[in-house]
C-alpha cells in the first residue's frame, strides 16, 4: 500500500490529483490534503507518508521551505509546478520527477509508475539540493546536474564536463578531472538540456562543452580538446563549428 500525501493551495488542483490517483491501478491510500508549507509540515509531521505530490510555489512559502524544515524524511517527492521554461530546465538538471500544471493524465501515470525506482534517502536529498541550487541561480550558466549509474548517483558542474560520446542508448561523460561517467540516456537529451549553457553537438554520437576546446584540425575535420581527446566533426556541422571558434 502507497501512502499518499497532497500539498497543493490549488483546491482543484487537489481534487484531480484525488481522481487520477484512484483510477491508478496501484493500491494506494490518499492520507491527507494540505493547502499551505504550514499546514503541509504538520500534515508531514503527523501521518507517515510514502509518497508527496508537492505544489512548488503556495501562498506562504515554496515547496523547498517545507522540505528544508525537515530534518530528514524518508518519502518519495513528485512537484508540481507552473513555473516558467528556467525552473523547469533546473527540474531536468537535476533528475526530478515534476509535473506541470494543467496536469496531463499520461504524465501523472508515468511520474506515478517510476516511484517505485529504488532512490536512496540520500539520493533525494542530494537531488533536491541540486535542485534548490538551479533555482536559485536562473542566470548561472554553470548548472548543476545530476548523473545516475547503476550503482551511484553524481552532482557535476556543467563546466566540469569535458565532453559527451554515445554509444547505443547510453552516454559517457567525461570530465575535466579525466574521471568518466557512463549513463543510461540518450545523448539527445544532454544536448537539448545543455545547448543554452556553451555545449554543441557536432557530430551524431559526440557533445562538446566549447568552453574545453583546444583546435579544430580542418585537414582531418577533429577538434582537440583540453584534455587532448579527438572529436570528430561530422561534414554537415564543420561550417558552425568554424563559425562559432571564430566567435570565441
């Protein structure tokens, strides 16, 4: 049995929250409501729940004052939000299940079957907090995010990144202290979260953060890197990449 909480200042918010939750196919127990960060923390302190659909921004507070005041919790978070494109790029940085409001049915089943995902209580707490530095940096171009491994789970600064090669449905990351992190995601979806913060897809199975490159070979078509690894430029990308070195 998933107990559920819900801490929403939106009453209909609320209520479709209810709806869907009961036409889920999971055994799950609605143990309470709450409208505010105040009324939310005490709901918190006197039920024990699995799992919190929390409302990012209320009329006393955001969600992230309520989870501060906590000493520790052991429950799953999913936010919801209406916040604009920089806050929901941050959600993206940081590995966070979020839903955006209006609140669409297929995305409220697929957030809800992805809580049973293992995630340690101090996975959470390291993704929130990378969360809540995003947030709070709209105008920071060095973000924070969040890579997770098989067995571990990273918060690496953007700026760290050398570069990105893919290689099926999995990405390695390769950062500027020679480490390297292999993922489960599509190299695809690093590009369309970094391409605003100096990262450019030059080739169909290569990223590279701009800020770490050495030369562009045009003989041989590679770029060198800071850390002296060869990326190869695919023809159809060798016009921008010449374009944007210029412009450095």
């Amino acid at each position: 049995m998933l107990n559920v909480l819900i801490i929403d200042d939106e009453a209909n918010s609320i209520e479709l929250i209810s709806t869907l939750l009961n036409l889920s196919e999971k055994e799950i127990k609605i143990i309470g409501a709450a409208n505010s960060v105040e009324m939310g923390y005490l709901a918190i302190k006197n039920t024990k729940p699995d799992l919190i659909f929390l409302d990012v921004q209320m009329q006393d507070g955001t969600g992230f004052d309520l989870l501060n005041r906590l000493e520790g919790f052991s429950f799953k978070v999913i936010f919801i939000t209406a916040h604009e494109q920089y806050a929901i790029k941050a959600f993206k940085y940081s590995a966070i299940d979020y839903l955006l409001k209006p609140l669409s049915p297929t995305d409220f089943m697929t957030a809800l079957n992805k809580v049973e995902e293992k995630l340690s209580n101090e996975d959470m707490r390291l993704q929130l907090k990378t969360l809540s530095y995003n947030i709070s940096e709209p105008l920071n171009q060095n973000k924070k995010i969040v890579l997770k491994t098989l067995d571990k789970i990273y918060a690496v600064q953007s700026s760290e990144i050398i570069r990105m090669e893919s290689e099926g449905s999995y990405t390695t990351i390769f950062l500027s202290d020679r480490k390297k992190v292999i993922v489960s995601k599509l190299i695809k979806d690093f590009e369309e979260m970094l391409c605003e913060n100096g990262f450019m897809r030059v080739h169909q199975s290569h990223l590279i953060n701009m800020n770490h490159l050495f030369c562009y070979e045009k003989s041989d078509h590679m770029i060198i890197m800071k850390d002296e690894s060869s990326v190869p430029v695919s023809t159809r990308k060798k016009e921008q990449v010449i374009k944007l070195i210029q412009g450095l």
